[in-house]
C-alpha cells in the first residue's frame, strides 16, 4: 500500500506531539513493508535527510511565519501528491485537513485524524480560526474516514457533525528510567527535586497558570524552599507570550527554561522529576503526559475531558480544576509535601501503560481504516 502523510512539521520529532504521533504510526507501517511517503518542512527536518528507518521523507518549501507555514506546506504537499500515485493521503489536524478538498476532487482516498480543536485556542485571530473551523469541516464531511485520538474528541465530532469517527489512540509503552547525568551538569538538579512541564509554550496549555503556583508556593511553603521548576518547550508561534512567561520566572532562579528537549535530556526529566504538570485547558490525548506516566513519573493535570480519560485521581494521578489556580497550588502542595504518595501514583501510572494501546496496535487499526476504505470507499 502506498500512503502519504500531510500536516506534520516532519520527522524525526524532536517536537510537538502531531509529530510523534506520524514519526511512530509512519516507521511501524513502513516495517509492516508499506511505502509510506512523509511531508517535511525544511526549517523542521535536515533537508540532506531523504529516508528515515524506511519512511520515505519529501521535502516541500513553506514560509515559516505564524499563519501561512502549515497551510502554504499542507497546499503545496496536497498538489504534489496527485503525482506520486498514493493509494491513502493521511491528513493529521484539521488546518491540514482544509486541503483535502484537493486529493478528493481526484479521485483519491483520503484519511483525517482530529488530534485536537485547534480554533479554540487564543493564539489564532478571527480570521484564521474560521479557516480552521472550515478545516475541521473538510476533516469530517469530506474525508472517506475520520480518526479522532481522544473519546471526548469522538463524542465532539458526533454531537458537532452527526457524524461517527474512528477512535485510535496515541500509542505508548513502558520507558526505561535514566539516572540524572546531563541535568546535574547543566542545571544542578537531583533526584526527584524539581516539578516539571514538559510541551510547548503556548497559552492554551496554561504553563503561566503553573509559573504562578510555583512562585507563590515558593514564598509561602518550607516544602518548595528546594524545588526548582522546569519548564521544557519552546514558542509554537507565540513568542509574545514565551516573553511573558521568562518575565514571570525572572524574579525566582529556581525556574528553569529548558527550550526543547529531546533524548537523553528528556528522558532524564521525565524519569527523575517529582511531579508532572499539564494544565492546558485544551488538548487531544496529549502524548507528554502518557510518557510521564510511562516513566513512573506522578502526575497532576486539569481536569478536562481527554485528561479525564487517561487519570483516575488518587489512583493513578491527580487532577485538579481547569484554569483554578488556587486548586493548582492546593493539589501541587499535597504531592510535594507527601512525596511517598506522588511516588504511588506514579507506579501505579506506569503500571497502566502496560494496558495502553502500543504504537505497533495503533498501527494494526489505522491499517484496517486503510483495507476498509479500499475495499468499501466511505
């Protein structure tokens, strides 16, 4: 079978979780001896790297500013792709998926995955959210199929649209912990002594909700006078707002702005950090927080409805009120101040990986969506 991915900034990921997600599903394809094609942007991927374990990566210009980078890459890759033969054009996001009207008109099958309700979040102006109020449209009507990553994205799509979407998750396994090597030289941190966030830096994952809650916890608790905060990401086309963010952390060196990580760095935080945080207010089935579950690592987020799927609290994490952030501090201050109880939410968290979906079952079932609209079109 021969598949091509549009949407993505390209692989390998060293970012982002929609590249992940293609970075895994494309290599486990490709290994089930499918041609599988990827789209790249250049300022992403090593515009030298033409193959990756099998995937076979196309390069494609763009303009690499806020508005035009996904949509020039996503319409010039959508042109490209008529020529090449492709048997299933895969679409990852709804901006993307507003130029699937193109590979459709001829003729040829297309897949969307809906891996979050990119409109809603406060960075996009009118304009541009109705270009992605519109994708979203394309993504579900226009499609032969709809995979959506969540259930509460599903359940969306069905009280939105009418319409039934393909429930696959982001997959996941256990990860083996990494004693502290590169943080203790380049930042001074130990063993379970810092919080961390790990994503990028834009405002509807709320990382100023959590800045916040750590400096007023600093001035006011014994328990923090140690702990330091690291937060582990990079601008996503808001560079306002991660101005804002170090202004905010400057009074306190205790916090720490890593930029991206990616390999061993990230490995090291996500196995010896105390407590995980996500407080977005907006997300798919985010892929940072099942890898801070598969690393052991407790875990405290918001309690909307795609967290709410992958947290029981007091089981297997905590959770605590959207945009609250007095009930932020409250619950970050039970963990710290208990860390044996953070430690017991962690294990039982990486014990529930083992019942996770693998990437190699992710890719079993994105498989089947492809046999079946070969075999039965929509």
């Amino acid at each position: 079978m021969k598949i091509a991915f549009i949407g993505q900034k390209g692989i390998p990921a060293r970012f982002g979780g929609v590249e992940s997600h293609v970075d895994h599903l494309s290599r486990d394809l490709a290994g089930r001896g499918h041609q599988v094609s990827v789209y790249v942007r250049n300022w992403y991927t090593d515009r030298s790297l033409k193959y990756y374990q099998g995937v076979r990566l196309v390069h494609i210009p763009t303009l690499k500013t806020k508005h035009l980078d996904a949509s020039i890459h996503s319409c010039f890759c959508s042109v490209h792709c008529l020529f090449m033969k492709t048997e299933i054009i895969h679409y990852q996001g709804i901006g993307p998926s507003f130029f699937s009207f193109i590979p459709k008109i001829f003729g040829r099958k297309v897949v969307s995955t809906v891996h979050r309700l990119d409109w809603a979040t406060e960075k996009w102006g009118s304009a541009a959210k109705f270009f992605l109020k519109w994708g979203e449209w394309m993504s579900v009507h226009l499609s032969h199929r709809t995979i959506a990553v969540s259930e509460a994205l599903q359940g969306y799509i069905r009280s939105a649209h009418d319409k039934d979407a393909v429930f696959i998750p982001n997959g996941i396994q256990l990860s083996p912990v990494r004693p502290i090597r590169i943080l203790k030289e380049k930042y001074g941190l130990s063993e379970r002594q810092f919080i961390l966030y790990l994503g990028r830096l834009v405002p509807e994952k709320r990382p100023d909700l959590l800045i916040q809650a750590f400096l007023e916890l600093s001035r006011t608790s014994e328990a923090f006078r140690t702990l330091k905060l690291v937060i582990a990401g990079g601008s996503g086309g808001t560079d306002d707002y991660v101005r804002k963010l170090k202004e905010m952390g400057r009074e306190n060196p205790d916090v720490i702005f890593a930029g991206y990580v990616w390999g061993e760095e990230k490995e090291e935080l996500l196995s010896q950090g105390l407590v995980f945080v996500l407080p977005s207010y907006l997300e798919g089935n985010p892929i940072a927080l099942l890898e801070a579950k598969s690393y052991g690592l407790c875990c405290l987020a918001s309690d909307i409805g795609p967290h709410r799927e992958m947290i029981q609290p007091g089981r297997n994490g905590q959770l605590f009120r959207s945009g609250d952030g007095q009930d932020l501090k409250t619950k970050l201050l039970e963990l710290v101040e208990h860390p044996e109880e953070a430690q017991r939410l962690g294990k039982n968290a990486r014990q529930d990986i083992q019942k996770r979906k693998t990437w190699e079952e992710v890719g079993k079932m994105t498989l089947g969506v492809y046999r079946d609209i070969l075999a039965n079109g929509r």
